[in-house]
C-alpha cells in the first residue's frame, strides 16, 4: 500500500502545473505555434495562453516581411484546455479550407470563454463570416474581442438590376454576420468592437 502511495505521489508530481503562459512579442510564426501546439496537446491544465503579436520579423532583421500566419483552427482543436486565448496583433488565415476550419473549430471550443482577435485581420467577408459563425455555434465564448479590424469596410451585395426606391442604410456585410451570430449565441456577454466603423460607407 505504502508503495503504491509513493507511486501515485510520484506520478502526481509529474503532472504539469503551469496555468498561464503568455509568449506575445516572440517571433514564433507558423512553424513555433504548431510546436506550442503539439506541446498542448491534452494538456488539461493550462487554461491561460498569451499569443499576442508572434508573427513578428526575425530577430536578426534579415527579412523584415512577418513570418507566414498560423491555424488558429488547428490550435484550438489541439489545445483543448484553454479557457483564455489572447491572439491579437496576427494575422489570421483567410482562404480556402482554413476559413471553414476556423469556423468548425470556434463552434467546437467547449471550454474556450474568453477570446481576442483585435487587430487579426478578420475584417474581409469570409474571415468575418467563419468567425461569426463560430461564434454562434459556440456554447462556451462568453467575451470576444474584434476591435481594429475593419470589420465595416465589407461592403453589402449591389441591388437587382431595376430596383426601384431609396437604397436601404448601409450595413457590411461582416457586420450583417455577426449580428445574427449575438442573436444566436446565448452564452456572449461582453463584445468589443472599438475601430471597426461598423455603420460607415
């Protein structure tokens, strides 16, 4: 009995402890998120995670371009712990299947409650749109951040041709989709969207 004790205790001692990790400002790029994030795989324990501006230039300036843009998709699949995410200052996929990706995987974030994608680019209509669809899938987001993002600038599809009368008030596109996400999503309670001009031709 008193072996098995020590072994339980030893094995406790093994488990990770760490809760928060914030590694915003290191030039991770694609490569070093899908090392962090083959590292969380199953981790339960860190619930934290600081992301914020990673796809920063090489520290030698040799290149002064950012570095490719990561799978917020594929991280929030892998590291299924985190209750806190922290992505601002990136630049979020935009095309083809990691669109319909980042949809899928936000919708399926069960214990995901606070997110950031200020200033990630996801103003364009199918970045917006996949993020509003996933957040209206989403049971767990209670606070999301998309300021700085532009997400007014989508402009609306152009009328029938011959349409008669007044041209309806000017509403994105993106802005279209994320309203019917809030109506959608019962668990959001706080919605950050500072510098977006959401009613601005």
């Amino acid at each position: 009995a008193a072996a098995a004790e020590a072994e339980a205790e030893a094995e406790a001692s093994l488990r990770p402890r760490l809760r928060a990790l914030d590694l915003s400002c290191n030039p991770l790029g694609e490569s070093g998120v899908a090392s962090l994030r083959r590292g969380l795989r199953g981790n339960e324990t860190l619930t934290h995670l600081g992301l914020r501006y990673v796809n920063l230039p090489p520290a030698d300036n040799s290149d002064s371009s950012l570095e490719p843009p990561f799978s917020l998709a594929r991280l929030l699949e892998e590291a299924t712990g985190l209750t806190s995410l922290d992505l601002a200052f990136n630049i979020a996929h935009g095309s083809g299947h990691a669109v319909e990706d980042l949809q899928r995987a936000l919708g399926s974030a069960t214990r995901l409650r606070t997110l950031s994608l200020a200033r990630c680019c996801v103003g364009g209509w199918r970045r917006a749109r996949a993020v509003a669809r996933g957040l209206a899938a989403s049971t767990s987001i209670t606070a999301i951040d998309l300021s700085h993002n532009g997400l007014g600038a989508a402009a609306p599809p152009p009328p029938p041709a011959g349409q008669q009368g007044s041209p309806r008030p000017f509403i994105s596109m993106a802005v279209e989709a994320l309203c019917r996400a809030v109506r959608a999503n019962g668990a959001l309670r706080v919605l950050r969207l500072p510098q977006n001009a959401p009613g601005a031709p």
